[in-house]
C-alpha cells in the first residue's frame, strides 16, 4: 500500500506540476500576446502621425500655390488706359454747354455728363438706364428727348473732333 500512496503523490505532483506550468505559460504567452499588440498599436500610431506630416505639408503646398496664383493674376489684371481715350478732344458748341470748352479726353467728357445728369436729376426713375434729355443735352443727343446710357456714349463721341 505504501508504494501505491506514493505512485497517487507522484501522479499528484505531477499534475501540480502540469497546471503550474500551464499558468505559467498562459502569463508568458498573455505578456507576449500585449507587448506584439503594444508593437503593432506603436506602429499605426506611428503611421498616423507621419500620415498628418506629409497631410499638412500637402495642404501648405497647395495653400501656397492658390496664393501664387491669386498674387500671378492680381499683376496681371493691371493694365494699361488706352491711349486713345486719353487724347485730348475738344467738344462741339452743344457739348461745350455741358462741360466746357477746354478739350478732354473721352473719359472724363463722359464723367462731366454723367454730373451734369445726376445734378440735373435726369435719370429716369424707373428704368435708370434711360436718360430724360433737357434743352441743353437735347442739342447733344440730335432732338432726342430720351436716350439710353449706352446710346449716350455714342452721340457723345459724334460731337467729339
């Protein structure tokens, strides 16, 4: 009998043994199982970052280039008058009663009228591209009462020389 107590002890320890290796090994291997999941969290993170890097260096190019762009076409947009509406012209004797006798140039005949429209209150009030013509631009616009703001540019120019 005693040699089968000790066989049931060894089978015993041996069990003990077995089970102490297992949690042994279950901690090991949950270690393992967090310091590969550590890594691998590490690296995505790592990706995110450098991802944001390149992201904001991208955006700061093309921020650049649209401001290049705007600052390109702001230089190119200047130009130069025309120097034909510059030349000094001198009005006819209908004209000069609206702006004067000294000679001007187109664009600022075309100024003086526009004053002298506003001043007058010639405008008309409804439909504001027409223009009610009084005695003095009647002369001007050859006997018509009412001419439109775009016809006005070309009556005047006829009584340009």
């Amino acid at each position: 009998m005693a040699k089968a107590k000790k066989a049931v002890k060894k089978v015993a320890a041996k069990k003990a043994v077995k089970k102490v290796a297992k949690k042994a090994v279950k901690k090991v291997a949950k270690k393992a199982v967090k310091k590969v999941a550590a890594k691998k969290v590490a690296k995505k993170a790592v990706k995110k970052v450098a991802a944001k890097k390149v992201a904001k260096k991208a955006v700061k190019k093309v921020a650049a280039k649209k401001v290049a762009k705007k600052a390109v076409k702001k230089v190119a947009v200047k130009r130069k008058p025309n120097p034909a509406f510059m030349r000094p012209m001198t009005p006819s004797a209908a004209l000069a009663e609206v702006v004067g006798q000294a000679p001007l140039p187109r664009t600022e005949i075309t100024k003086k009228v526009w004053e002298y429209i506003k001043k007058n209150k010639l405008q008309d009030a409804i439909n504001k591209r027409m223009i009610n013509a009084d005695d003095k631009l009647k002369a001007v616009f050859g006997g018509k009462t009412k001419v439109s703001m775009f016809e006005m540019t070309k009556l005047i120019s006829n009584n340009l020389k």
